[in-house]
C-alpha cells in the first residue's frame, strides 16, 4: 500500500491534516519529529538549522518506517523540504506527498502561537529557501494552507484515492 507523507515546512499545518489523513483511512501516524536524534532536537532549540549530514539519519529512519507499513499502509510527516530528501523517503517504498503549502506570513503566525514546539520562528526562513516544490514526476500534490483543515484533509483524500 502507498504511505502518505505530509510535507511542508515548520507550522503548515503537517500535524493537524497527518492525523486527520490517517484517522480518515484507518491507518497508523508517525510524527517526523519523534525520528530526530537529540542532537537534531537541541541544534534547532538553539535556532540554528540542520545540515543535509544532520537530517540523513533524520531521513533514514522515516523511510524504514514508511518501508514498516508498505503492507498496511500509513501516513508520516516529514519537511522533505528538498527533492534529495524526498527521494530517500521513497526508497522506503511506494509514497504519495500532500505538501502543505502557505505564505511566510500565515506560516510564522501559527508558529507564534503554538506552544512546547521546539523549532523557533527564526528558522522558517532557511527552511523556506531550502524547499523544493513537487516536481511533476514526484507524486503528490499541494494544498494551500488558507483552506480549513477539513478542506484540505477532503481534498488530499481525493487526490489521493485518485492516484491509488
């Protein structure tokens, strides 16, 4: 079975359309953020951003989850800011990307608002100019994150059902 990844950066929303994607297809979540060694967690407490070397282990251990439930299928979160990246979520198996998408401004707000979350507003802006939109050979699609969250969580259910 195809694993959903939900992509985006930091306070798109990944979380919030995870659980509903995977409470909507009776399947299992795994938050991306339980992967990262501590190293990771404290490096982006302190505001500074993760390196391709810090986030490869990072990667490793999603895509032998996403490998975990290529039977029962799944959905997990991840940035997968870059193509590069995104290909290593592939190797664990077949996956389909809802990248949430949204202007700087939404984004920083909710992050503002949120509490106990360790990645600092100072960091949207890296993660912004890391991101590597979809390409059109990636499957997947964008959902833009001024819609509510059901309006997003109905439609990646349909783009979804229609690509499996």
């Amino acid at each position: 079975m195809t694993v959903i990844v939900v992509m985006g950066v930091s306070g798109s929303g990944k979380t919030t359309i995870g659980t509903a994607l995977a409470e909507a297809l009776g399947v299992e979540y795994a938050e991306a953020d339980t992967f990262h060694p501590k190293a990771n967690i404290d490096k982006m407490t302190a505001g500074t951003p993760l390196t391709d070397e810090d986030r490869a282990p990072w990667l490793a251990a999603i895509a032998g989850w996403i490998r975990e439930h290529q039977a029962s299928g799944g959905v997990v979160t991840s940035s997968a800011l870059k193509r590069r990246y995104r290909d290593v979520l592939r190797g664990g198996g077949d996956v389909w990307f809802a990248h949430l998408h949204g202007d700087r401004t939404i984004l920083a707000e909710r992050m503002k608002s949120r509490s106990g979350h360790f990645m600092p507003v100072s960091l949207l802006d890296s993660q912004l100019a890391d991101l590597e939109p979809l390409q059109d050979d990636e499957p997947g699609a964008i959902f833009d994150i001024r819609e509510t969250p059901a309006e997003i969580t109905a439609a990646a259910l349909a783009a979804f059902r229609e690509h499996a």
